[in-house]
C-alpha cells in the first residue's frame, strides 16, 4: 500500500514544477516553446492533482487537493530541491527538464506495476506523457550542446546549475512502492547517453544539495508558494 | 488593348467570379495584390493578438485559486499560442514569413487588439476575458469561417471551436463567482465594469449610416474577407450578451441599456471611440508593457533559436556527408 508520505512527495514534485514551467508561458524563445512548455506543465499538473488528491485520501482527515496545496506552508512540502530551482535562462530549465524528465520516466514506469490499483494507474497515464517531456528535453539539450558557441556556454553552465540536485532524486525513501537507489543506474544510462551525443562532458561531482523530502526547502521555495497559494487563501472556504 | 493589360483583366475576372460565387481564394490563386496585403494585414493582426493576448490572461497562471482553475487556465494560454501558429502559417500562404511578421509588430508596424492594453487586475477578469473578449472574438470571427481566403477560412474553423469552448468556460468562471462569497461577486461586477466598453470597442470604429469613418469595411466586404459591418457585429454581441448577464447577476454599466421592441435589438451606449483611437495610437495602460514583454522574450529567445539553425545545419551537412 502507497505511503501518504510518498504520494505526497510525488504529488509535490509535479506540482512545484508545473508551477515554474508556467512561468515560461507567453516568454518562451519561440511560439512552438510556448505551446510545448504549457503543455508540459499541465500534464504534470494533472499528474499533481491526481497525487495530492490521493495523498489527502489516504491521509484521512478531508484535505482533497487544493487543501493540500494551497494551505501547506514550505516546510510541509515534500518536494525535491531540484524542481523549486527559479527557471534560470531556457538552457537550465532544458537541464532541469533533462534530468527530471528521464528520473520521472525510470519511475513511473516502474511504478506501472505498483500494487496500488491508484498509483499504478498514475504511472499508466504519466509515463507516456514523461516519455514526451524526457524526448522534448532530449531534443534541446542536443540542440544547444552542440548548436553555436554560445548555446554550448549556457547548455554546460546549465547542467553545473542542476547537478548538485541530482543526488536527491536517487536517495532512499522509507515507504516508497519504487526504491528510488534502483532508479539511479537507467538514469545514467540515459543522461550520460544524451550528454555524450551533445558533445558535453557530465558535470563534475559537487557537494549535493538535499533536504526536500525532509521539509528543508531552499529560499526559492517560500516565493514560489506566496505567488501559488494568495488569492486562495485570501478567500478561506471561498469556492472557485 | 496591350495583351498584358488583357492578361490582367481575366486574371481579376476570374478572381471576382471566384469571390462573387462565394468561393474560396487558394494559395497559388491570382489576386489583387491589394487583396493580399489587406488578408497579410488582417491575418498578422490576428495572429499577434492571440500571442500579446496571451500575456494578460498568463498574469493569472501562477495565481490561479484552484488547480482545476489554473489547469483550465494552462489549456487555454496554450490554445492560443496554438492559434497563433495556425495564422502566422496561414499568412505565410501569401508569401511573408512569420520573422517578418514578427518583426512588424514588435516594431509598431502593425497591430493587435487594443483589448489587451487592458490591465488583468484580479482573477475575475480572467472569467470577464473568456466571457467578454471571446464573446466579442467569436463574433467577430465566425463570418470568417465563410472568408473568401481558403486557408484563412479554415484556420478560423478550428480557432472559432476553442473560442466558443473558452467563451463558456469563462462564463462558468464567473458563474461560480456570482454564487460565491459577496467578495467574490464584487470582484466579478467589478470585472464587467471595467470590460465591458472596451469589449465593445474590439468591433472598431462605426461603419454605417452617417458615421462611415473611411475605413476598409466597403471594399473588404467586396472581397469577401468581412462579411457585416463593425455596427452590426456590436449589436449582435450585446444582444447575446445581455440575457447572459442576467443568468449571472451582474450589471452591465450603462443607464441606458434596454430593449427596443420596435428594432428587435438593446437599445446601448456607444463606447467612447476617442478611448479607442488613444489606445490604438499607444497610449492605453499596457501597450508599453505588452511590447516590451513581447520583444524581450524574442530577443532572450534569439540565442536558442540561432542554436537551433546551426543544429539542424549540422545535421544536414552530417547526412550530406554520409550520402555522398
């Protein structure tokens, strides 16, 4: 049976992304980016609302998903680090996107198979359209590793931006239906593969950034949710 | 008669029978060159209005009070940049190209709907937006669905179907609103009463009886490319929008809105078209801020879109290499 905790965290990292990949609409570099982005972001979105509506399920105390997402404070997110980081310039958000996309993928495809009818029906849905997101990744981070000069520069400072919250993703996490230290290796696999077609060397190990899953969050995080959470809570028991 | 001036001749001849027969106009077609101009003119304007229309209605994405709301919301922000590709692609039929396009309007060369100069202040104008500003676009836009130019008619199909989808979910929006909390229906009235003239506004100037103010509504209507005037697409709008008010329990800001029984229509209160003429000139709340936000994502953008050219001349010379 599916943790809370764990649906939580899941539910989490979808939303806090979909959130930050909302920011690029209407300021991506072409109109194909915007319509990719938006989408990108509302199938993460879903993903989040079935997740968080399953957490406040299994939690029992009648939080469905906007209780859970709106009336949390940042250290009651469970969130890893990685999607909360600001957008940065298209090349980060094309790392972080590479990154998360292919751990969302080893996950969710694993997680077909979950015991839970729920989660597994999640998975069934979200790892076709994680598959998307990982390919659109992909297709950028080829195209800007080994496009000109300057989108080389960004593509390397991008993925030094997002390395040191790669650990996070991998680290053991008591009542997962998936042992996130089995997704580690496919991982690689994968990333390394698309780095090395790019022509870009894997980042040098750095000390990893970690805590969200824990509630310790960095400074972006509080913004992020002022910005997601105001006008809901402005209005307590207002329905919209 | 000199044989080219002949030649030109049946080539208008049969553009006209083409027209005047209610058919459409295709691509490789002859046309009057100023036919072409006024379609590229009339589609980019579209087209940049759905891209710069994006921008108000994403102030609210981040916001959004509920998830289903900011999915909503997501889905319908990217309807429209999705809208936007089909007209760009549709005036590249007549032989410019989305760069230039985009060039023109991020150069003040051309225009878009001086709708989105409006400030969205709180969320009910998101509602007001879908309920309003899409009321008066569908309005406007289903007689295109019939215009003479076949890939402009046809883009304008699909768009219309969304359009209406948007119309009713931002209804709905602000149906929720006016059931709500006595807050969130101040915020809706508030809403309609700052949209309500500029709704108005978006079918331009009048075009009929002694107020005809030279514009192009005679010959376009000639070309098949408008099919009712400015005057009458207004009145159609109020007299759909009226009942629609009173299911939601909002009051439309004029005195003198009523229905007149001897017209068949509601009798209502010109916008101030001076408002107009100023805010298509430049001087609304966010034209300033509507352009630079445009021109900055372009040109933060123009490095990611170098980089894609280069890659894709990369690959091309790569699979060159390995068929040689």
């Amino acid at each position: 049976m599916t943790t809370q905790r764990y649906a939580l965290a899941l539910g989490d990292d979808a939303l806090i992304l979909a959130q930050r990949l909302g920011e690029w609409v209407a300021r991506a570099p072409e109109l194909e980016e915007d319509v990719a982005l938006a989408n990108i972001a509302l199938d993460l979105l879903g993903q989040a609302r079935t997740l968080l509506t399953y957490a406040g399920e299994l939690e029992g105390a009648g939080r469905d998903e906007d209780a859970l997402a709106y009336w949390r404070d940042d250290r009651d997110f469970r969130n890893v680090l990685l999607v909360e980081l600001p957008n940065g310039d298209f090349a980060v958000t094309m790392a972080r996107q590479l990154v998360f996309a292919a751990y969302q993928y080893e996950l969710y495809d694993r997680l077909r198979g979950s015991a839970d009818e729920t989660v597994a029906a999640v998975a069934g849905k979200a790892v076709k359209e994680v598959h998307y997101h990982r390919d659109h990744a992909t297709q950028w981070v080829l195209r800007l590793g080994d496009g000109t000069d300057e989108s080389r520069r960004r593509m390397v400072a991008g993925l030094e931006t997002v390395w040191p919250y790669v650990d996070e993703l991998f680290e053991p996490f008591d009542g997962a239906d998936v042992d996130p230290t089995a997704l580690r290796e496919p991982w690689t696999a994968y990333v390394h593969g698309v780095l090395a077609e790019a022509g870009l060397s894997v980042p040098e190990p750095t000390a990893s950034r970690r805590g969200g899953r824990d509630g310790l969050h960095t400074e972006h995080l509080g913004y992020l949710l002022a910005e997601l959470q105001h006008l809901h809570r402005s209005h307590p028991g207002a329905t919209w | 008669m000199a044989p080219t001036d002949q030649r030109t001749d049946d080539r208008e001849a049969a553009f006209y029978a083409i027209v005047d027969s209610d058919g459409r106009i295709e691509p490789r077609d002859d046309m009057p060159e100023a036919y072409r101009r006024t379609l590229i003119r009339q589609i980019a304007q579209h087209a940049h209005s759905e891209i710069i229309g994006m921008q108000p209605e994403g102030n609210w994405i981040s916001r959004a009070p509920s998830l289903r709301r900011k999915a909503i919301l997501l889905a319908k922000v990217q309807d429209e940049a999705g809208h936007g590709l089909y007209l760009y692609a549709a005036a590249e039929t007549l032989g410019v190209s989305r760069d230039q396009l985009l060039d023109l309007l991020h150069t003040r060369k051309q225009k878009y709907s001086s709708i989105f100069n409006y400030p969205t202040l709180t969320w009910a104008d998101v509602g007001a937006i879908g309920w309003l500003v899409d009321g008066a676009a569908i309005t406007n836009q289903v007689p295109l669905t019939r215009c003479s130019y076949g890939p402009y008619a046809r883009a304008m199909v699909r768009i219309c179907k969304e359009e209406s989808f948007h119309q009713r979910q931002g209804f709905e929006s602000l149906l929720t609103l006016t059931r709500g909390s006595a807050a969130q229906k101040a915020m809706a009235q508030d809403a309609l009463d700052r949209w309500w003239y500029p709704s108005l506004a978006m079918f331009g100037p009048p075009d009929t009886g002694e107020q005809v103010s030279g514009g192009h509504t005679e010959q376009s209507m000639r070309w098949g490319i408008k099919r009712f005037s400015n005057d009458e697409l207004r009145q159609r709008f109020v007299d759909m929008t009226v009942p629609q008010s009173e299911v939601l329990g909002l009051t439309i800001p004029d005195p003198d809105l009523r229905w007149n029984d001897e017209r068949g229509h509601y009798d209502f209160t010109a916008p101030d078209y001076d408002e107009l003429f100023r805010v298509i000139k430049g001087d609304g709340p966010c034209n300033e801020q509507r352009l630079r936000h445009r021109v900055e994502a372009h040109e933060d953008g123009a490095w990611v879109r170098e980089a894609a050219g280069a890659y894709a001349a990369k690959q091309q010379a790569k699979r060159a290499e390995a068929a040689a």
